[in-house]
C-alpha cells in the first residue's frame, strides 16, 4: 500500500537508503519517491527544508499539521515500523548500519581467504552480497 503524506528523499546508490527500502518492503509499503539527482525541485525542496542534500529524509505531511521532514535512515526505520509495524520488529538488513554489514562482510571475507587460501577469490562475493542486498531498490 502507498502511504499518503510520505514521501522518501533519496538518490540511487545510497545505503542507508537500502536500509529504509527494506525496512518499507518488509511493511508492504510502497513508499512515494524522489530522486534528487533527478529531480531538481526535489533537491532544492531537500534543501531548503534539511540546508544539506543528505539522503534518506522522509517528508511526513500530515492533514492540518502541515510537514515535518524526518533525517537519519534509523529514525526513518524506527518511524516505519512505529506507524505500520503492528508490533513487528525491523529485521536484520534495515536494523543493521550499512557500513557496520560492509565491514563485518568484508572482515569475513578476508578471514575466509586466509584460512581457506581458495584459488578463486570467492569469498569476496559475500561483501558483494551484502552490497548488493543494501542498493535493492536503490
Ligand atoms: N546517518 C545518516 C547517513 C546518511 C548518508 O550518509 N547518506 C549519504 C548517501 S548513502 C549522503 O547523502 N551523502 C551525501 C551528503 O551527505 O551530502 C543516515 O543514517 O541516514
């Protein structure tokens, strides 16, 4: 369902943009979207309301209590669930930090590599797993 009133601020790419479309998948939303690098009235509107071009900020309109733009992929996250959640609880890929996933990937990566010595670098295919889960949708 698309909420009415939200709007996602983001551009293609961002991690902590995957984290709040995956947080908006698991709910079942289909988050209204603008993409600041393309759209330039998205960009200014960002701007003029936050003063940065920091992705992802939410844009909550709400009848009569005009708007709030709401910063932070964690707050974003949190608000998701709070409002549409029922009582469920984020999962791992919007409540981790992305960077944190990356790092932890890549550690792995690198431990695997030195234990195993494989002839093929396929343990770098988990940091590119984790990458690639974070820009669904990005
Ligand atoms: N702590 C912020 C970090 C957001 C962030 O760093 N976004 C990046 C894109 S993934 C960005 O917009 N960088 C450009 C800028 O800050 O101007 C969050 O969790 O939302």
């Amino acid at each position: 369902m698309r909420p009415p009133g939200l709007t996602l601020f983001h551009y293609p790419g961002c991690m902590y943009c995957g984290r709040v479309w995956a947080a908006a998948k698991a709910l079942g939303l289909d988050l209204d979207h603008r993409n600041i690098w393309v759209d330039a009235e998205a960009a200014s509107s960002l701007g003029a309301a936050t003063g940065r071009q920091t992705v992802p900020v939410l844009r909550i309109e709400e009848p009569g209590q005009g708007e709030r733009w709401l910063s932070e992929s964690a707050d974003i996250v949190t608000y998701l669930y709070a409002t549409f959640g029922n009582g469920k609880r984020p999962g791992l890929l919007s409540s981790l930090n992305p960077q944190v996933l990356l790092m932890v990937a890549a550690v792995a990566a690198i431990a695997v590599d030195n234990v195993a010595q494989p002839s093929w670098p396929w343990p770098w295919l988990l940091p590119l797993v984790a990458f690639g889960a974070m820009m669904r949708r990005a």
